[in-house]
C-alpha cells in the first residue's frame, strides 16, 4: 500500500529555500548550501540526467532509495514554474501532480513523465497519484507550502529530512504554520554524514484529531 511522504533538505535554522524565488533564481538561490551533500553524489546527477558527482558514497543510495520507492509525485505550481524550463525531458520517470488554479492540459513527456495540472485541491491530487502509483509511494515533492497542506491535513505518513550544517537566517521555512496537535512522531533513523544529517520519522495521526 502506498505511503505518502516527502523527502526534503533544510538549513539548521529551519528553512527549505531562500527569499525572491523565481523562475530565474530556483530556491531562492541557496540550493548550494542546503543540498551540498546530494550535488557531491553521483546518484543525484544521475536521477536528474547529467553527468556529474564525486562519489557514488553511502549517501547515494539514499538517494537512489527515494527514487525506487516513489511512484508518483505531487508539487505546487510556484515549484513547478522554477523547473519546467531547467528539468530534462522525462525528469520524474512518473506521473506528476501539479496544484494549481490555472487549467493546462497533461504535459506529456518522452517517455514515461506526463504532468497533470490539478484545480480542485490536495484530496483530488492524491487520489489521481494514488491511481498512478500502482502501490508504489507518493512523494510530496515541495514546496514547503504544498507540504504544509499535506501535512496539516493529516495526510502524511513519513518524512525524511537532511539537515545542513548552515544557518540561513531568512526564507521560507518548512515546517511554518504546522498544527502540533495532528501526529504522533517518532523517530525511525538517524543518519550521520559529513555534509548533513539524515533524519526519517514516522507519522501516526492522533486518533482525537
């Protein structure tokens, strides 16, 4: 049966991405120091179809690991809006959710990556990615909103995070405006790496909730 979850990196001080993103600057530019770790692995660059890393380390399998399990993905549009022009043709190897109130048809790609713009919310999102699944999980990709949605909406059932060794002082933060009174938490891993340290918990939703 299909988990939702997402996998995210943060700054020690709590933030996913930057100020002023845009199109022209993904992330609000600080993608260099929040996901130092993942552009040093071959992995990355592998999934993302350019030759590049350093080593195929621990760290890498990780990383192949979240791509393996994930069966379909769901994303807001401001993120999609930073990758649409960048992202190589048949990025996600699976259908993808993207929330938006604009109406677009599929965007089907070579291969196996076609992009659905969704207008009537989260529910109807996750039932689409459920469907393409096919048992595999669903990946809330990002960004921060889109995963704040999902997880005060109790919807979520693990959450793997990597957490970067800087402070960014400004941005967006990942876990803004969360309702602490909707899971349970528990800790399932805890990772040690020389750029980040991985974390994975587990969500249960609180039966009073």
């Amino acid at each position: 049966m299909s988990k939702i979850i997402f996998d995210s990196g943060i700054s020690l001080d709590g933030f996913f991405a930057g100020d002023n993103r845009s199109p022209v600057n993904p992330m609000g530019g600080v993608s260099g120091e929040i996901h130092k770790w993942m552009f040093k692995e071959k992995a990355f660059w592998k999934h993302i179809k350019i030759e590049g890393g350093e080593e195929y380390g621990p760290d890498s399998k990780l990383i192949d690991d979240v791509f393996s399990r994930t069966g379909s993905y769901i994303m807001g549009k401001r993120m999609f809006e930073e990758g649409e022009a960048a992202w190589a043709e048949n990025l996600y190897e699976a259908d993808v959710y993207v929330l938006t109130h604009e109406k677009r048809e599929p965007w089907v790609q070579k291969g196996t990556t076609t992009f659905y713009f969704i207008n009537d919310g989260i529910e109807s999102a996750l039932e689409k990615a459920r469907q393409s699944a096919k048992g595999k999980d669903i990946r809330i990709q990002g960004g921060a909103n889109t995963i704040q949605q999902f997880l005060n909406a109790g919807l979520v059932d693990e959450f793997f995070i990597h957490i970067a060794p800087v402070f960014l002082k400004s941005g967006i933060r990942l876990f803004d405006g969360i309702d602490k009174d909707v899971y349970d938490i528990d800790i399932v891993e805890v990772i040690p790496s020389i750029l980040t340290t991985h974390l994975r918990y587990k969500l249960t939703k609180k039966l009073t909730h």
